[in-house]
C-alpha cells in the first residue's frame, strides 16, 4: 500500500469489487443498496444517515429512526457482516450521569467512535435550539449522556478516534435553528469531554457548485501516513431546493484545522433512483466508514434522500490520490484558522 492506515480497523469489510465501467471518482455504489429500507422496525418508518464501526465478531451501530410520529431516534443494531442489520425495537435507554433515565426530546443524524477505553454516540438534539448531544457506554447496554459541549446552534459534531496533543478534538458546523442555508466546518479541543474551547475554522464552502452553500463534517476522519481522510457533505442549493453530495479532504495529522489537500469535484452525488427519490429528494450524506488496514478496503456508509442507508466501497490509497490530484485550496484551508 502506498498510504498506510493508522488507525484501527478490521478484516471483515463489507465489500463488493469495482464495476467494469467506472466515471469520475474511484468509487462504486454496492449494487443491491439500499441495504436498509423503509419500515424497517415497528414504528420506525425510515432509518438513514446512521453510524456503524466493527465490534466483536461483527459490527454495531447507532441508527437515526424517523419514527411513525414524526419525531427521530437513535436505535441501536447489530450485524454479522455490515449490510444485514437486525435493529432493536426500542429507542437506546439514555441515562445521566447518576442513572436516572434521560431521554433526548429528539435525536438524529449519530456517530459512532471509540476514543481510548470508550464509545462516544453525538448526535443533533434539542438544547433550547438545535444543538449537540454526547453519551458514552463500554458495553452497548449503558449509555450515559455527558455534558452538551456547545450551547446552540450547532449540528454535524465528529469526534476523532483519538486524542491530539492529549486533547480530544471536534468538528462542528456552527449553525441556525432552521436549515441552515450556511455552514463552515470548525474543530475544537477539550481536556475532559466537558469543557471545549480553542475553536479554529477548518474549511467552508465555496464556489465548486456541490458545496457552494454550506458543507458539514461526516465520517469519523481515518488517520493515515497522509493526513486525517476527512468524508465530508457539501450542499448546493437549486431551484428545486437543496441537492448533499459527498466530498474528501485531508487534514494535516498533527493539526487538523490545517487543510492539505481538498477534493474540488464530488465523490459521490446522488445519481440513483435511492438517493434522488425520497422524504428528502437529492441526498447523499456520509456518516461512517469501515476499513482494512492491511488492504486498503474502505466501506462507506451514507444517508440516501433521508429515507435509506446505502454502502459505496473505494481503496485507500486511490481515493487519497484522486483526492491530492483534483485538491483545490483556498486560502482558509490553508490556515491554522485562528482570527
């Protein structure tokens, strides 16, 4: 392999060879996506823009569950092999730190990483306005919510897998109380997962049509020889409303709100009937990767029209230099984003 994968992984990724005739970026739809459909639980009517990582034999995830009432939740799954999912029934029993039910009044649109001995769940939630939450578990059977790191408004926080100059580090996107027709990718920092400050700008949007209005963090970012490999969703706006493509980005490993490289073209935009036919028309939105360490495989999991899960597969080493070959940089990628 020409880049080298850092971080943790496994063998078992759930994979698919690439199609004879492939255009642009060097990766391909699993050709019998969506690996979730609609009503998928009882009571849930669509899962999408759900977060999954290998666990034990298999894999887990924590699921965004539109559920029949309109209101959405994190489930949690199990899968043997990251595309059949059995999903619980019920919504994940939050807890405080004391261990008295605390219940989110809505949650969606979670990640999954582990950080040292645990399991960090962040979601977009009510905090007086649409802001961050954050619970923890070892074991998948208690999840206790920590503090809110940022008061609203803010969406799209991803936590790296490790800490960084001993500091746990954190994309968020700065955002409104409604759908936001802006966005900048921000890090910031923490000691203790409680308090969060030395916040610096990463990237933003910018004339490339894809991600001209606003753009937002993604998959967990994957430590490699390069950089941080940052997934990311830029939307453009239409006349037919918002259209979320995925976008890839690398960060410099020691400082991540230094951008080296940025992909001026899409990865992935929706293209299929999944993706460009649903609740929400003309989305692709990544949430989680998988990846072999010795291979170079990656799995993508993303969001499809906010109605499906679907699964798109690359090598690490070609979507890195795809990524450094059509890399376009503005001035704000490159600095350490301080004002």
């Amino acid at each position: 392999m020409k880049y080298e994968i850092l971080g943790p992984g496994t063998t078992k990724v759930p994979w698919q060879e690439r199609p004879k005739e492939l255009k642009g970026a060097p990766i391909w739809r699993y050709d019998a996506n969506p690996i979730i459909g609609r009503n998928p639980v009882e009571g849930v009517a669509r899962i999408f823009n759900s977060a999954v990582m290998p666990y034990g034999d298999g894999f887990i995830g924590v699921f965004r569950g539109e559920q029949t009432n309109g209101i959405p939740a994190i489930y949690l799954g199990r899968s043997s092999d990251g595309i059949n999912w059995d999903i619980d029934k019920e919504k994940i029993p939050f807890t405080d730190e004391e261990g008295n039910p605390f219940m989110p009044q809505y949650a969606y649109d979670p990640r999954l990483v582990k950080v040292e001995d645990d399991y960090y769940i962040i979601w977009c939630q009510d905090f007086y306005g649409a802001s961050i939450g954050i619970a923890k578990t070892r074991d998948f059977k208690k999840f206790v919510r920590i503090e809110n790191p940022f008061i609203p408004f803010n969406r799209n926080a991803v936590l790296f897998p490790r800490k960084i100059n001993g500091k746990y580090m954190l994309l968020s996107r700065p955002s409104d109380s409604g759908h936001t027709p802006f966005g900048d990718i921000f890090i910031s920092e923490s000691p203790d997962m409680t308090y969060w400050g030395k916040h610096r700008h990463v990237m933003g949007a910018n004339d490339n049509w894809w991600e001209s209005l606003k753009i937002g963090g993604g998959a967990t970012p994957i430590e490699t020889s390069e950089g941080w490999l940052l997934f990311y969703h830029g939307v453009a706006g239409t006349c037919n409303g918002y259209v979320y493509s995925i976008g890839g980005a690398i960060l410099d490993i020691d400082n991540p709100s230094i951008v080296k490289y940025r992909c001026e073209t899409f990865l992935l935009t929706p293209e299929e009937w999944y993706e460009e036919r649903g609740f929400v028309p003309n989305v692709c939105f990544p949430c989680a990767t998988v990846q072999n360490p010795g291979t170079g495989q990656l799995a993508i999991y993303y969001g499809a029209a906010d109605s499906y899960v679907g699964l798109a597969f690359t090598y690490t080493d070609e979507i890195i230099d795809y990524i450094k070959s059509h890399s376009q940089l503005s001035e704000t990628d490159r600095e350490i984003g301080r004002r």
